[in-house]
C-alpha cells in the first residue's frame, strides 16, 4: 500500500507524513530488518523522489501498469493535430529558456526526467555520470501515450515550489514533432535520450507469446530510419549528444550503425565496457534471451553489442533511471547502452 502510495509522487502533505511516519512505527514493532527503510519512512525521505536506490520498489508497481499499455506504432495517426504548430513557443512552459535542456523522447511515465529535475548540487557532486548539472537544466519529455503524460504532469503538479514546475514539462507528441520543435529552442541540448523504446516483432513465436500488439517492422517502431536520420542531423547541428538504451541487442545495433552512417557522430568509448555480451546473458538466470536467437540465425554474421562502446553500467545517476531499467536491475536483465555525440563535441563521462 505505501508503494503505491509512493508511485503517486505526493510529497511533503500531512497525509503523506503521517502515512509514512505510521508504516514506519509498524514496521519497527514487527522487527522488520530494513532498519534503512524504517528510518525514511519517519523521516519522511520515502517516496517517488527518494534517494535510496534500495528503496524504489514502488517504481516496479509504474513499470507493471505501463507494460500492460497498449503498445503506440509509429505509424498511429492520433498525434497529427501537434502541440508543436507554427504559434509554439517555448517560454510559455519554461520560465527560463536559456538554460541547457535535458530531452527524453518516448519518455513513458517520464520519472527518469522527473527525479533528475529534484536533483540538487549535493547529489550532482555525489552521483553524476555524466558531464551535466542537472539542477540547472530544463526538462521536456514527449510520448504518445495520453495516460503516461497525464501522469508525469501531475506529478510536477505537485511539486513544492513553482520555480521547480517552470522547469519540467511533458508533452502528448511524436517524436518527430519534439525534434522538429527542439530546433528553435534558445539554449543548448545537454543531452536527449531514448530510452527503452518498444521493439518490434522479431518472429511468429514473438506473436504466440503474446506480443501481438508490438510493432510488425522496424520501420514501424519509434526508431525507424526516418527518424533516426533526422536525430542525427540534430545532434550535429545542435553540437549535442545521445543516450541510448534497451533490452533488445537487435535495436541496439541498428540504431547505433545508422546514427553513424552520416560519418558527423561518433560513439563514445566506455570506462566500464561490455567484454563479452554472452558472458554477461549469462548472469541472467534466464540465459541469453530467445530474439537474440531469433536474430543471429538470420544474421549470423552480426555485429554484437560488446566492446569498448558498450557500457555495462547505468550512465544516469541512479536517482535518474526509469521504471524499466529498475525492473532490469531487480531481474537480472542485461541492458545494452552506447553514448553517440556529434564529433565537434568535447565529451567526457564517468560511470555511475
């Protein structure tokens, strides 16, 4: 019941403190072992924002609810009437629209840019990962799902301070129509991230086990060619960088070749590298997963998603990751991540 309570992003009421302050005391009269947990719980540091990475359990109860979503094609003619028209402006949502900003395109429940945005100059000195101050950026994130976009604004709705909630904002939108946007935007791109995007459907055993509403093609997926030519053109002219990660080696392979067909990007190396990609499957009690089967039987000559370009750590501050790379954390699941710049791009970043 607290997780679920903490999913909601309600912060700092008196329901909220009382709540957590009796959870706390409850579990303390039980004996129950997490002694951490009791004392956030009556301090009231629990919740959505929380800094205890051991303690975010409540964002596997957004990450059950979002998976069982219907699946948004890229070919979903819904979003044509665009927020993103000729009369757009950018300081009707950002007080301040100098500062860097900080983009998540299909950003789903958007709580990877929601707790970056509450990251403050202790936690930047602490966790960063990336060469960003976080607490001076701004926040836009775009997704095509009514139901998680209403989600993420009314959690910055509830945000304490107004100066907070002029500095974060989703939109019901394509990517297409948030790239097209990001170009008149005053100050710089710090960095715009994909994260997790729907796969398509590899073979018909992906159907017979359930993932019938997943895209049929790549060229259907949000990452098509199109698109992904045109994220590169931005990223050059906008002298900025991408973060890219997913659960399917597949996708990360063809993204990665096409962003640097254009010869303007490169891929940046890693501190903390994949050596082995198969080694690393198989940490996973579940072994190397059945699409990269499906996979290199059509290709067998493929590239695979190991070496010094591939990380094998998280390159967000742990308060920053989404729901889906909690849950690939708490079952073991290999994430395959690459960081592309433009080439003009002085870039460095440690791993978290």
């Amino acid at each position: 019941m607290i997780e679920k309570f903490a999913a909601c992003g309600i912060k700092n009421s008196l329901a909220s403190t009382e709540l957590y302050l009796i959870a706390g005391l409850c579990l303390e009269a039980k004996e129950f072992t997490d002694t951490d947990l009791i004392e956030s719980l009556k301090n009231n540091n629990f919740g959505l924002h929380s800094r205890n990475t051991n303690q975010n359990h409540h964002l596997l109860w957004l990450w059950r609810h979002s998976a069982k979503q219907k699946k948004i094609r890229n070919d979903n003619k819904e979003h044509e009437s665009s927020i993103f028209g000729s009369d757009f402006s950018w300081d009707d949502y950002f007080y301040d629209t100098s500062r860097g900003i900080v983009v998540d395109i299909g950003c789903g429940c958007g709580i990877s840019l929601i707790n970056l945005s509450r990251m403050n100059d202790f936690s930047n000195k602490n966790q960063h990962s990336l060469p960003i101050r976080w607490h001076e950026c701004n926040f836009v994130g775009a997704d095509l799902n009514h139901q998680f976009i209403d989600y993420a604004n009314g959690v910055v709705s509830r945000f304490d301070q107004d100066s907070d909630k002029e500095r974060i904002h989703f939109f019901y939108s394509s990517a297409f129509d948030l790239l097209k946007a990001l170009e008149s935007y005053a100050g710089s791109i710090d960095i715009i991230m994909i994260q997790f995007p729907s796969p398509y459907i590899m073979s018909s055993r992906e159907t017979l086990r359930g993932n019938i509403q997943l895209p049929s093609s790549i060229d259907a997926c949000m990452i098509s060619k199109d698109f992904l030519e045109c994220i590169s053109k931005l990223l050059e002219r906008r002298n900025t960088r991408l973060l890219f990660q997913t659960k399917c080696e597949d996708m990360a392979i063809y993204t990665k070749k096409i962003l640097l067909e254009s010869g303007d990007l490169q891929c940046l190396p890693c501190i903390s590298p994949v050596l082995n990609v198969d080694d690393a499957y198989k940490q996973n009690q579940r072994g190397r997963p059945k699409r990269v089967d499906e996979w290199l039987k059509i290709y067998p000559d493929a590239e695979r998603a190991q070496g010094i370009f591939w990380n094998s750590r998280s390159f967000l501050p742990k308060i920053g990751r989404t729901e889906t790379e909690i849950q690939c954390d708490f079952e073991d699941i290999h994430v395959h991540r690459f960081m592309i710049a433009s080439k003009k791009m002085q870039t460095h970043y440690t791993s978290d």
